[in-house]
C-alpha cells in the first residue's frame, strides 16, 4: 500500500475535497455558458421541466436547494403530473410557469430558456434530448439513456454536434463519498491492494416492486396515450415492466451500479453472461405476467491494469424484485489487502483490511478513515474444519457524509443524493466546473448493460466487439 499524503484531512476536508478530486478518466465534458446574460446582471438559470412523475418530483425537490435557479416552464403530457409540477413551482418560487402537454410547444414557446431538466419514461429520453440540444439548450437527463443503444449514440453525436452540454443521471458521479473512496483511497492510497473481485445488488421487496394504478378520473384519454406511445393506462404508469418502453430492472436499478464497475476499474467489460427470470410477476400469482425479468443476475469479465499489471476482474451483480433480502443496495470492491462495501446510503458502507495488509492506522491517524468496533468472534463448534479459516478483517468507515443543508423552513437535513449531480450540471452551465458525467462518458459505461437482457434471454455469454461497444 502506498504511504498517505502528509497532510491530514478533517471531516470538513473530506466534503470538500471529494468534490474537487477527479475520477479515473470518466469525469469530462466541456463547460458552457448561459445563453445569454439577464438583464439583472446575474447568472440565473432559466429551467424547463420535462416529466414531473416520481422521479421528476425526486429531482425538483433536490433542485429546490440550489441557488440561482428560475424553473421557467413545465412539460408533461398527463395534467395530473403537469399540474402538481405548476404548484411546486408556484410554493418554492412564488410565480405560475407555463405548463405545456409537447416538448414541441414548450421549445417554441419558451425562448429564455438555458436548460431542461428530463426524467421521462426512458424510451422518451433519446428523442427529447436530442430535440432539445438541437435547440440549443443544455440537458440534465436521467439514466438509462435510452431503452435502446441506438438512442444512446444518437445523445452522444447530438451533443457534439450542438457543442451543449449533457449530464446523464448517475448520480454516484458526483457522490462525495464515492469520489472520495477513488481518488484517494482506492487510487491515492491503494488500500484494496489489487482489486480482483466486485459483487453488487439491488434487491427490493415484493411489496415494493407491485404495478401502480391511477384513479379512474385520472385517466388519459386514449388518443393521448397512443400519440406519445403507450397501448393503455397501465402500460403509462408501469412503463419500466414493458420491454418497448425501458431495459427493465437491469437498467432501472442495476445501471446504477454497474456504472460505478466501470468507472472504478477505468475500463469496460469484455463479456457478460447473465440469467433471468419471470419468477414471481407471472399469472397465476399475478394477474398480468411481465414481459421483462423480475430476477436478474450477470458475471461481467474485465482485463484491467492495476499497479502496471495486468489483471482480471470478474464483477457478479444481481438485481432482484422479489426480496429485499441481503440488504438492499450496494457494491463491493474486494481485493487483495482490502474490501470497501459502498452504498448511497451511509449506514450500508464498511471497509475491511486483510490482516496481511499494511497497516492502515495512519490513514485512521491523517482523517481518511475511522476504526470502527470489532464484530464479534464467531463460537467455535465442535468438530468443524478450521484449518483454512481467514482471520477476520478489521473494520473501518469513512469519516464523513453529505453535508447538511438548511430547509427554508429552518430544518436541517441531509443533502438528498441526487444534488451534487445537478449542482455539478449547473456550475457548467456557467462555465464553473466540468460535466462529471457527460452523454460520451455515460455512453461507455451504460453500453454493456444492454447486451445483459439478450444475454439472459439466449442464455448465451455475450464477448463484446468494439463496434457493440462504439457510438
């Protein structure tokens, strides 16, 4: 393991530093300017919200914290979003944006605009972006890309293309914790020696993973449904179970983790073998059988470089809709001298040093991490083999977490997880910071995680070729 900086690092060090450290060359994009200045001499950033669903919802109040931001026009083809979007607007900022059913009207419409903010159903993503950088307006759009790779590359060469800039929704790229474990643990200090094995999950209950419904009155009217793509109502509100409208769990919830895989290791995979399968969401346990897979599970294969030497990787991940068993969410970089179990949520991440490794007490002693308490022995039991028995790693934390931010209403509370992302977003806008997760960079990550369903629907590994790869 290589010896720490000399300088130490505080809690308030290790908020701060995160957010300047950069990634292992993942992290680029070109800054930009506003369209042009306000008439007040400020850098106000006028904002377009396309989709105000869930996860619209979950961006806007992560928004909601971040200063200089007018939300200008709101676009969602369903009134009931569109207008509950209207209403937060008018409570946090006091004025009544525009709400527009088409992306088509809203782009016509609303000239003053810098940026849109897009968190649509995911075959919508591909199309309105490339409309909207076609417009000369920047784009913060959620993951997956697209439900297609050919909708990905088409984000990629329009941003180019448009010289705008485009974020894409992996919101662990901004994550002060995880830019910390890279840049100074993982690369700076190499405290997992040589990585050579990663596992993630994302395992959700039964009762989290149920079809939603509408009230009959919410209802839209058919026309409505066919013209922006959906057969029926159900289909609108349960568009991720729908192989034509999204990737399914893979890439509704793995894509998450397995970008964090390859922006780790600094390279893409070279296969993938997975398996899925219908196992619970299927008549007669349920009353419609889902076209995509409930349970997934794939082994990607990498060579990667570490330390100037060649070396293997296999990274197991699963997603399953049927459990919650195993803990929810998280990854694991396991290597050689040490293990570090990541999580968007702060209670879930541990580091463990192999007893051979190098001390990491002066890491403990400079602020890069904390000594946690020991888990308990295990009881021995009578006549069992314990001739290969490892001993037990010590456990450490990190020694911080998003900071706090201040509600309007006084109240302090934890940062939500999606902000750092869309401050990051909108510091390039004004030409501040770079993009941590351009369209390009997104591309390289997500495009393996395309080939997983094909994998496990010809039950076939799948070896990469450059083009599959390529925009």
């Amino acid at each position: 393991m290589n010896q720490p900086p000399p300088s130490s690092i505080s809690r308030r060090d290790f908020l701060s530093r995160t957010v300047a450290g950069v990634g292992t060359g993942l992290v680029l994009g070109a800054p930009n300017i506003l369209r042009a200045a306000n008439a007040d001499g400020s850098d106000k950033i006028h904002v377009g919200l396309v989709g105000l669903g869930k996860q619209g919802r979950v961006l806007f109040e992560a928004m909601s914290n971040i200063p200089g931001l007018h939300f200008q026009a709101i676009c969602d083809i369903w009134d009931y979003n569109r207008n509950n979007g209207v209403a937060m607007v008018r409570s946090l900022q006091g004025h009544v944006p525009k709400g527009y059913v088409d992306i088509d009207d809203m782009l016509a419409a609303e000239k003053g605009l810098d940026a849109v903010v897009i968190a649509t159903p995911d075959f919508w993503h591909s199309p309105l972006t490339v409309k909207c950088l076609e417009a000369g307006l920047n784009v913060y759009c959620e993951k997956m890309m697209s439900n297609t790779i050919d909708g990905a590359r088409a984000m990629v060469k329009a941003m180019e293309k448009s010289g705008k800039l485009c974020q894409i929704g992996h919101q662990r790229r901004s994550n002060p914790r995880y830019r910390f474990v890279l840049n100074h643990l993982i690369n700076g200090n190499k405290i997992c020696g040589r990585i050579v094995n990663i596992n993630g999950q994302w395992n959700r209950a039964v009762n989290s993973s149920q079809d939603i419904a509408a009230a009959p009155k919410l209802t839209l009217k058919q026309e409505i449904l066919e013209k922006y793509g959906f057969k029926t109502m159900h289909q609108f509100m349960n568009w991720r179970t729908y192989r034509d409208l999204s990737g399914g769990p893979i890439s509704d919830l793995g894509a998450h983790q397995i970008d964090i895989f390859n922006w780790f290791l600094g390279a893409r995979p070279k296969s993938v073998f997975a398996s899925g399968g219908t196992d619970y969401f299927r008549e007669p346990f349920t009353k419609i059988t889902r076209e995509h897979f409930d349970n997934v599970m794939c082994i990607f294969d990498y060579d990667t470089v570490q330390n100037d030497i060649p070396s293997g990787v296999r990274a197991f991940y699963q997603v399953l809709t049927t459990t919650s068993a195993g803990g929810g969410y998280w990854e694991s970089f396991m290597g050689t001298e040490g293990d570090i179990k990541l999580s968007e949520q702060s209670a879930m991440t541990s580091l463990f040093r192999e007893d051979s490794a190098p001390s990491w007490d002066p890491l403990v002693e400079r602020g890069f991490l904390r000594k946690a308490a020991a888990p308990p022995k295990p009881v021995a039991t009578s006549g069992a083999i314990a001739s290969y028995d490892s001993k037990p790693p010590e456990v450490f934390e990190l020694p911080g977490d998003l900071p706090p931010i201040q509600l309007r209403n006084g109240t302090s509370v934890s940062k939500p997880p999606h902000q750092p992302h869309l401050e990051n977003f909108f510091a390039a806008v004004r030409g501040k910071e770079h993009l941590n997760c351009d369209a390009r960079h997104a591309f390289e990550s997500e495009a393996p995680i395309y080939y997983v369903n094909p994998s496990a629907l010809s039950k076939q590994p799948i070896v990469f070729t450059t083009e599959q790869l390529s925009v």
